[in-house]
C-alpha cells in the first residue's frame, strides 16, 4: 500500500515518479519494492507510461479503476488506520 500511496500522490502533485524514484524513497529493500511494484503492474493497480522528457524511462500512475475503487473505500481505509494507530 506504501507504493501505490507514493505514486499516487506524487500523481496528483503532477510530478508522477519514475522507477528510480520509486526505490530512492527507501520503501523497503530494492528488491521487495521491485516485486510489490511488479504485482501492481501484473493486476493493473499502477499503469506505466512512457516518459515523454526522458524516453529512456517510464512514468508510474495508479490506473483510473483503482483510482476509483480506492475514491470507494478511502474512508474505510482512514477509519482503520486511525484505530490501528
């Protein structure tokens, strides 16, 4: 959740993150970021897209079906977290 929380923030500050930027966030270890990240490539959570800047890398965007789903149950999710904390 940390990830998806990560991209798509930075989504909406209009500055989508790179994978580079990804790992630099110091989420977890390289690898377990690339295995989380690469799950929510696999179940279309996170969409990837060409950086048009830079057309070496890509740019990491929480897709518009997550989005939604997430907009759906968001308040739940707060709720939770806050009784965990």
């Amino acid at each position: 959740m940390d990830i998806l929380i990560e991209i798509g923030y930075a989504e909406e500050q209009e500055h989508p993150l790179t994978l580079k930027q990804v790992l630099l966030l110091n989420l977890s270890s390289r690898t377990t970021v690339r295995r989380r990240l690469a799950r929510l490539l696999e179940q279309g959570v996170v969409r990837r897209r060409k950086n048009a800047n830079d057309q070496r890398s890509s740019l990491l965007t929480v897709s518009a079906s997550s989005l939604k789903l997430l907009g759906k149950y968001g308040g739940a999710l707060t709720a939770i977290c806050a009784e965990i904390e």
